[in-house]
C-alpha cells in the first residue's frame, strides 16, 4: 500500500513540507498535523511530487491552511480551482473565462 512521504526542508524564508506519494483523506491528516506542530511558523507546502493526490484531501487540509496562511506550491490546475472552491487563495489568478461579457452580450 503506497503512503505519503513529509520531506520537511528548513530555509532562511521559513519551512517547506515537500509531499510525496499519494495523498487521501487518511493522509491529509499527517499533513495537517505536521501544520499544528509548525503553527506560527513561514511554511510552504509543496505538492509537486505527489504520485496521486485525492480530492478528498482538499476538504482535511482547507482548514489548517486558511488558519495558518499557508503557502501552497506545485498544484494542478483541477486542485488549485478545488481549493478555491472552499475560500482558499492559491496565489495564482483565476483563468479567464472562455467567453468574455462582450462575447455574451454581442449574440
């Protein structure tokens, strides 16, 4: 059974909890543990070297991440758009809509 791996890698800007393997529900919860002992802290958590990363893990981790304004790096474009779902900032800007109000309006 394939399990989730927390690298914790400690910089001059703060933490980073580098993610690897596969990330559920069950796992989420490693992580956002490993968040409550890091409390106060810079930390930025890096997805990029997930294998898999369920949606349900979205849903654990939202609120240890709006509590504690962490950094998220290395999304999906399906998960930065579910974790704003839920009223997390990504840092990244929300794509443009495939038809503009000129578009819309001109029909």
């Amino acid at each position: 059974m394939a399990g989730l791996q927390i690298h914790r890698e400690d910089g001059a800007g703060g933490i980073t909890l580098r993610l690897e393997g596969v990330l559920d529900g069950r796992t989420a919860q490693e992580v956002r543990a490993s968040l409550e002992e890091l409390r106060g802290r810079d930390v930025v958590l890096d997805f990029t070297h997930l294998r898999e990363f369920k949606d349900s893990a979205v849903g654990v981790l939202t609120v240890s991440v709006v509590a504690q304004a962490v950094t998220l790096k290395g999304l999906a474009t399906h998960h930065e758009r579910m974790f704003r779902y839920f009223g997390v900032a990504t840092g990244v800007a929300p794509h443009r809509p495939y038809y503009t109000p000129e578009d819309v309006f001109s029909v």
